[in-house]
C-alpha cells in the first residue's frame, strides 16, 4: 500500500535536511551577513562548510546502516554499535591519540580509525562464521565491542599523559567541531563507497521480511548479503567514527521513527534513513551550535541524552506488545 | 517440470534424516507428500526447493541438477512455502504478495492482483498482516508464493490453520494449476484430502520413502498402518475417498 503519506516521505526529508544544512551554514556564533568580506568567507568556507559536510555524511552513514542492520537482523533495536563496528573505529582512533600518531599527523587519527574499524569487520565476520546467521553476527558483535570498551578503558588507565586522557575521553564524546577539509576529503570516499553498498540491499531485505528460506526462494544469497550489511557498515560507520568520534542513537531512532512512515518495507526504509540521520545529526549540531557556543556540551552526549529516554519508550511499548 | 531424486541421503546437520530415497515429481500433477511427524517430509521439500543439497545422491530439475542452476533461475523455476509463517515486519497484505515477483523483478499488478484474487483476499489487501487471523495470514502468504507464478509451486502444509472452505478451495486452485501444467508439491496432514485432490502419493516413514505412486495404491491400510502406528479406515463416501485413523496400533 503507498497511501499519500509515503511518497511524501523522500522529498519531504530531502527538503528539509536541504534547510538544515543551510542553517548549518549560516548559523553560528559570528554572524554572517550577505556580503560579509573575506573574514565571513574564511568561516563558511574552512569551519562551516566541512562542519556541514561532515554532519551530512555521518548522518547518513549512521541512519542507513541502522535502517540495514535492522533489516537484516529483522529487530528493531539493532544499531551500528551492536556488531562492534564504532567500537573498533573508536579503539583504532584512541590507539592514534594514545601513541601520538593523531598529533604529529593531521590524518593520523580518522586514519586509526579506519584501521579499527577494519579490524572490526574481520574480526566479527571471522567470529561469526561462513555460514552463520544473525544471530551469530550479534553474538560476534557483542564479544567485539565488550572487547573495544576494554581495551580502550586499559589504553586511559595506562595513558601516561593527562592531556591525552582528556582528550581520548572528549573524542569519544563525538564532536563536529574543528574539523577542516581534510577530514572531509578523507572520510568521504569510504562513507559514500559505505552507503552505495548499503543502498542496494534493498530488494533481499525486503526478501528477508520473510524469513531465511523464502529469502534464498527469491534469489537472495544470504552470505553475500551479511558480508555486504557488514562490509557497507565498517565503511560508512567506520569512517563516520573515526572523524567525529561515537554519535549514538541516531542509527537506532532513525529507522524506528521513520518506518511507519514508509509502510514498515525495509528497501524503503533505507533512503529515509540516511536522509533521516543525515537531518537528525545536522539537527542536533546546530542545537548544540545555538544552546552552547562554547562547546561545552557534546554531539555525542546530546544525541545519547536525546536517545536513552526513547531506548527505554522502545522497550517499553516492545515489552507490552509482546505481553500476553 | 519434474523432479527426480535418485538415491538421495538427505541430513539436517549431522542427523540423517533420509537416506537412499528414490523419487519422481511428475509434471503437470499434484504430488503429495504423507508420512508421521519426523519422517522427514519439510526435509525432502526443503531439497526439491534447492534448498538443503543433497549429501549423496542426485536432485534433478526436467533433467538439470539442482545445484548447476543460478539463483535466479531457481526463483523463478520454483515457489517455496514453507510451514513457518513469519513476516518480521507489519507491511501491508499487498505488499507481501508483491515480494512474489522480487524474481521477475517487475511487482506485475497483474499478477499480484491474480493471486489476491485467488486466494480471496482482496479486500485484505491494504490491512497490516499484524492483523490478520492466523487463517488470513496463511492465505497471504500463500498468494505471495503464487504470485511468482513458477511453474513448480512446493507448499509445506499449505492447510495448516485454514477453515474447510479455503482448503478446498486451494486444493481446486492446485488442480486448476495442474491442469495449466504446472507442478504442485504439497506435504500434508489431512490423508482425505490427499486421496481425493492429490494424482501422486509420496509416502515418507522410518528415513526412507515406504512406498510411491497413485493414491488408490498407496493410502490403503496395508502401507498406511506401519507408517503411522495406527489402524485407518480408506473408504468411499458418495464417491468421494476418505482415509480416517481409528486407533493407535499395540
């Protein structure tokens, strides 16, 4: 059924993540008018402009691998995080801080990144098995990401450098803020290669809705599908973190608000969500951008402190339809 | 199209569930698949599907191994439904007939509207499945299945939860495929409704296929009592045949 609502949802998503990153760009602690100079130029160009890219990108990498993730394990508290993808992006980028990589080198710490999300990946598809199923793939995740929190907990313990604590533990808080172009020239590429893998998935989620047998009835291959849900993750979400740090909730809300929206189908569920995500992120930054301009209070922090009341709603309304 | 099984041991992990099965799926006819609980009726399904290779043994497909086609020419050669009804999320009763044509890639309308037609659930079609009767549900999920139009259609108790007028009415359906040359598999429960709808019988008991062929054949006492362990009643009631258990066997 595409009642009138549902081909509302696209162009009207798009319409206003278009606004939101237009607000991102003129709105901010030094005012801009038309006509500003060169100094107003600088701004836009080297502060908000990457600021606004990069809060698309992360936006849209964390929406549409939830909305994937979601698909794939067919439950709707699935997220990025649950397969161990950001926490080995966030081991890899504290790993950079922590051996000081990240300050000699200005690509030192996304660069880490990448390597912990890949990592990760193999680690989790290892775990996970040829055959394995979802709930394998969770199980892998699970063990994966308890691992990173450990080890990145032993990296702060044993951090000789107070600075260095402070700046592992306010990384891991997620933040926009001071990024510059290079950050953008370098998480774009496997953001967007991310998000190009997970945009195709559509056809055998839609398969997987109902179930594993009826899915391969149809043409789907399940291997091929884990290995392309977790490979498009590592990429977009990986790279996400290892620019921004660990935003989370915004792969968890995303999906879950928007699929009524869509009729509840998973292939499309997928463009909503990176629209979705990409404006939540946006949304968010520019909150933080006007409530605290001094940077007081975190991206990562706001979206969790935004996130965990609606956690608990899900599980409370979870629990009651599942009530006898 | 037919399907012939030679020899086949056919496991689920590391249980053999059949093993030295030989079996033909004549074309253009209804082929159903009786037995007790166990015996291993989803198992053979599930291989016909080309879904469980075979560990021994050879599937073939009007004369092509199962394993030598591509995905893709097996979802549109074969429609499987299996016994479990999940839909994982509340999509509209349409919604789920159109992943019927996902292997044609074109949600025909024509096709989809076909088998809403043909399983009478028209009117259902905008509701949610979340709520729909379990009934309603498996007449979805049957017409999902139809609307892939293949020409093999393997249904594991396609009955199962359906009220005796829509059973009826999809064992018609089923005839009314056959007689279009299509393929139909069925496993069933319901031995009356194997004797009267079905041309072939696969009679599945103790790992292996107890005995095959037509049903005035093969649901008589004599096969039928050491498969089930129980006495059964095969009689003609106003020409039609009826197999009724009577008692568990001492």
């Amino acid at each position: 059924m595409k009642t009138d609502t549902e081909a509302y949802v696209i162009p009207g998503l798009a319409a206003l993540t278009l606004v939101l990153a237009l607000a991102s760009l003129v709105i901010g602690p030094t005012g801009i008018g038309l006509g500003g100079g060169e100094q107003a130029w600088l701004i836009l160009t080297e502060i908000r402009l990457p600021r606004t890219l990069l809060g698309l990108l992360v936006g849209a990498a964390l929406g549409l691998s939830g909305a994937a993730l979601q698909g794939y394990l067919r439950n709707p508290l699935a997220e990025p995080g649950i397969i161990g993808i950001s926490g080995g992006a966030a081991l890899g980028a504290v790993l950079a801080i922590h051996t000081g990589l990240a300050a000699s080198l200005v690509i030192g710490l996304p660069l880490g990144g990448l390597i912990g999300a890949a990592g990760a990946m193999a680690t989790v598809l290892w775990l996970a098995g040829e055959r394995g199923g979802p709930i394998t793939l969770i199980l892998a995740g699970v063990a994966v990401a308890s691992l990173t929190t450990a080890l990145i907990a032993l990296v702060l313990t044993l951090s000789q450098n107070p600075f260095a604590a402070v700046e592992i533990v306010y990384w891991l808080m997620g933040s926009l803020s001071d990024r510059s172009m290079t950050h953008v020239w370098l998480a774009a590429p496997p953001i967007l290669a991310g998000l190009a893998v997970l945009a195709r998935l559509g056809r055998d989620l839609d398969a997987l809705t109902l179930g594993e047998e009826v899915a391969t009835n149809l043409g789907t291959s399940l291997s091929r599908l884990r290995l392309l849900v977790v490979a498009g993750t590592a990429l977009a979400v990986g790279a996400a973190t290892a620019v921004s740090g660990t935003i989370g909730f915004v792969g968890l809300i995303v999906p879950h608000i928007l699929r009524p929206l869509v009729g509840h189908m998973p292939s499309r569920l997928l463009p909503a969500s990176a629209l979705g995500g990409a404006a939540l992120v946006l949304a968010a930054d520019l909150a933080l951008r006007i409530a605290s301009p001094g940077g007081g209070i975190r991206l990562g922090v706001l979206t969790a402190l935004i996130g965990t009341p609606f956690f608990v709603w899900l599980v409370v309304t979870t629990r009651r339809e599942l009530a006898p | 199209m037919s399907i012939l099984i030679k020899d086949a041991r056919l496991a689920l992990g590391a249980r053999i569930v059949l093993d030295g099965v030989d079996i033909e799926v004549p074309p253009g006819r209804i082929t159903a698949v009786v037995g007790p609980n166990g015996a291993g009726k989803s198992t053979l399904l599930r291989a016909c599907a080309g879904l469980l290779p075979a560990q021994r043994g050879t599937i073939t497909l009007t004369g092509r191994p199962l394993d030598a086609l591509s995905r893709a020419e097996l979802a549109r050669a074969i429609a499987y439904l299996p016994q479990e009804r999940a839909v994982h999320w509340p999509l509209a009763a349409r919604a789920v007939v159109a992943l019927g044509r996902l292997p044609h890639d074109d949600a025909d309308p024509a096709a989809i509207d076909r088998a809403l037609g043909a399983m009478d659930i028209a009117p259902l079609a905008d509701r949610p499945v979340s709520q729909l009767s379990g009934g309603e549900r498996a007449r979805v999920l049957v017409a999902r299945a139809l609307a892939q139009e293949a020409p093999l259609l393997i249904a594991d108790e396609p009955t199962a939860g359906l009220d005796p007028a829509h059973a009826l009415a999809l064992f018609a359906l089923f005839e009314r495929l056959a007689t279009e040359g299509r393929t139909v598999i069925v496993a069933l429960h319901d031995l009356s409704l194997a004797a009267r709808f079905a041309h072939h019988i696969v009679l599945l008991a103790n790992g292996r296929a107890a005995a095959t062929g037509p049903p005035a054949d093969v649901l008589t006492p004599r096969h039928l009592e050491p498969a089930f362990g129980v006495t059964m009643l095969c009689t003609n009631v106003a020409g039609l045949p009826i197999v009724v258990p009577i008692s568990t066997l001492p």
